[in-house]
C-alpha cells in the first residue's frame, strides 16, 4: 500500500476504532457494575420494607377489610405498589398502582408471611427504581438516574459503530485534500527533474505543506535563473573569446611566416592578446562563482580610504573622502572599485573624479564620476548585464563585456547595489553603495 493518502486515513480510522472499542469495554464495564450495584441496593431495601410491613400489617386473624385497609395506606406512606394473598392464595387486596403495574405485565416480589399469607411488592426495570428512589424519600440519585439512562450493550455497540463511520467519512476528504497537497508537489519535484525548469506548484493554503511548496518555487525560480545565466554566460564567453583567438592566430602565423618581426609589434600583440584572454577568462570564472553563491565570503574590516586611494592611483582618478571601514571581502571589493574606475577611465575620455561617504545605514556610496559621453537612459540598467556594451563601443579596447555585471553581484554579496546616472555637466556617474552587513556565508 503506497498510496500515503490511505495510509494515514488507515492510521486515523484504526486510532479511532481502538478508541470506540476501549471505550465501549470500559461503559459496559462500567455499566454492569452499576447495576449489579443498584440491584443489590434495591434487593437490600426490598428486604427491609418486606421486614416492616411483616411487622405492621394486621394478623391472618383480622378481617379482610381491615387487612386491605392497612395495605392501602402503607402503599400511599411507602408509596409502593403492594398487594396481599391470603394462605389459600385468593387475592385480598392491592393498590391502584400495583394492579396498573400488573396490567403492564410487570411482577412483584414475593414474600410469604408465618401465618401463610403472601405479600408482593411490585418491581420493575426503570419504574421500579424510580419508586424506590421516592420511597427513599427524594428524586433519584445521579447514580441511579445514570444507570437508568445508560444503554444495553448492542445499542452501545450501534452508537459507536455509527460514530465511528461518520468520524471516518469526515476524515476521508481531510486526508486526501491534505495528501493531494503532496501528490502536486511530488510531481512537481519529479517535472524539475526531468529538465522542465520553468514548472511551478500551486501554493494553496497556510500551513507546512503551502510554506514547502512556495520553498519550492522559490528553489525551481534560483535553479532557473542560474541555469539561464550559466547558457548566457557560456554563449557569451565563447563569443568573446573568438576575437583574441582569432587575432593570436593571426599574429602566430605573421611570426611564423616573418622572423623578421618577432621582436617588433607583432610581439606586443601576442602579449596583448594573451592578457586579453587571460582577464576574460579570470572575470567569466568569477561571475560564475559569485552568481552560483557557491564562495563564502572572506570577510574582514576594510580600510575603505586606503582601498580606493590605492585603486584611483592605479587609473590617475581624483580621490577625495573620508577615513571610513567597512566589513566585507577586500579582495571582491577591490574588483568592484577597480572595474567601476577602469570602465570609467576606457569611456570617461580621462577626467575620472571618485568620492565616497559614509550612508545612514552605516555603510558606504562610492560615487565615480566621468566626462565621456555618457549613457543614455534606456542603456542605465542594461549596462549591468553580462556582455553588454552600448553600440558602438563593442570593440573598445581592453574591455571584456563583464566588468559592470561583476560591480552588481559582488555589490549584491555585500548587501547593497549599484546603479547609473547622468553627471551634471555632462558624462556619468556610477554610484555603488556597500551595505553594513555582508550577505551570504562569512568567513573570516
């Protein structure tokens, strides 16, 4: 049986069974018990009333009258139904609420008198402990009435049964609405696996089983846009890779057809190339890291001055701020400031200016600023993808396509963003903001 829907239904309806059935051995336990119980009360008191009425009804000598008469009048004190036999069995005398009980074919309990004669007091299953609570004085007793009410065994029996079937239909559609749940995210789990990323489950309800289908969403939604990123990445990377390839290619075969050159140009092309090559290679490896979140964070206090002091000197930027720290992976951050000034020296035609101050949050805005043309705005955002470049800027030397994508993803690890604006005056101005606290696994 593998279907979990019946087997927890299975679970629910045995629980329950067990339950009924203990409960109903213990409520006929119970039940006999109580009875047992008040017969014997009943039994006892009989006995008593039978011992003084013995003792206070008139002799066998008397006359019938004055026997009948005494007869009456204990059954109205006692209120008991009561009748009496003279020795030869003839009936002498009864009250009105023995013969009722007589003629419902209710008996009486016999005593036979030492003169001969018979007394009967009437009984019977309910009626009669109901008189003997009157004749006790009062209503019946909470035990009494209990026992009274209580049902025989097979009606016990039928009760549960029946409690039982409707307990185990109303729990048949919880279970399987609750299983059915599962069943969708089972297939859901099966779909992925077999390649179809873009497959979601519905998230219906508040409860685990709604909170493990939105977690699973969410892992279909990151597995998706990593593999997507990764075809992109990929598709790129080879595509950039195909210049200097083919420029190394040529500038080999000029070396191998012309001796003559191998120590001019065509030598500081090859090297060209290979460094070309060499940073594609470098940033295609670190956009994947940094977009797989397989790297953890080499967290440290950052002297944030002495970072992009150390950076703008590199490019001949104009670097002016204050003394400021920051948490977070120096060597990631040094990427993020050095590839925001190189992007800005390549297109900024030379006048580079780079200031930062602290933010409310406690973090830190870089601001990079330059006089190039500029980048229009519908570009401001696509700037930051992987292998983008504005047109006619595709074969601008020294660039990869990939340095403004890893700006945003290591600015991203570190909490913060980072974005494009127009500069006044003319040119743009990057702004990159660190946050106070590094996201993602630290180390350090």
């Amino acid at each position: 049986m593998r279907s979990l829907y019946v087997r927890i239904w299975l679970t629910v309806v045995a629980a329950l069974g067990l339950y009924a059935g203990v409960s109903a051995w213990l409520v006929q336990r119970h039940v006999s018990e109580e009875r047992q119980r008040n017969e014997a009360v009943v039994q006892a008191r009989a006995e008593a009333w039978a011992d003084l009425l013995i003792k206070a009804l008139p002799p066998a000598t008397a006359s019938s009258q004055e026997q009948v008469e005494a007869l009456t009048d204990w059954s109205q004190r006692l209120r008991l139904p009561l009748a009496l036999d003279d020795a030869q069995g003839r009936r002498l005398g009864a009250s009105e609420s023995y013969l009722r009980r007589e003629s419902m074919g209710i008996t009486g309990r016999r005593v036979r008198l030492e003169d001969g004669r018979t007394l009967w007091i009437a009984r019977g299953p309910m009626a009669q402990r109901a008189e003997m609570g009157k004749a006790a004085g009062g209503p019946m007793s909470d035990r009494a009435r209990a026992a009274a009410w209580m049902p025989d065994g097979w009606q016990l029996a039928v009760l549960l049964g029946l409690m039982w079937l409707a307990v185990a239909a109303g729990a048949w559609p919880v279970v399987r609405r609750l299983t059915s749940r599962l069943e969708r995210l089972k297939a859901g789990v099966e779909t992925l696996g077999r390649g179809d990323f873009a497959h979601r489950v519905p998230e219906e309800g508040r409860d685990e089983v709604a909170t493990l289908a939105r977690s699973f969403n969410e892992a279909a939604a990151r597995i998706e846009n990593l593999l997507r990123s990764h075809q992109s990445l990929l598709a790129n990377a080879s595509h950039e890779l195909r210049s200097p390839l083919t420029r190394l290619k040529m500038a080999v075969s000029l070396w191998e057809n012309s001796p003559s050159e191998r120590s001019g140009p065509l030598v500081q092309e090859i090297h060209t190339n290979i460094a070309e090559l060499d940073a594609l290679v470098e940033e295609v490896l670190l956009a994947s890291r940094l977009d797989s979140s397989a790297d953890a964070l080499h967290c440290t206090r950052v002297d944030w001055q002495a970072l992009v002091s150390e950076e703008a000197a590199r490019t001949h930027a104009q670097a002016q701020g204050p003394t400021l720290y920051v948490l977070g992976d120096e060597r990631l951050l040094r990427r993020a400031v050095r590839n925001l000034l190189e992007n800005a020296r390549r297109y900024g035609e030379g006048d580079v200016l780079v200031h930062w101050h602290a933010t409310a949050e406690g973090g830190v805005e870089l601001c990079v600023e330059d006089r190039g043309p500029g980048v229009p705005e519908a570009f401001r955002e696509r700037i930051f993808e992987a292998f983008f470049r504005l047109p006619g800027h595709a074969e601008k030397e020294g660039g990869t396509g990939l340095g403004l994508s890893l700006v945003r993803q290591i600015a991203q690890r570190h909490g913060g963003q980072v974005h494009c604006e127009a500069r006044e005056g003319g040119g743009s101005r990057f702004v990159l903001r660190v946050g106070p606290q590094p996201s993602g696994r630290l180390l350090g």
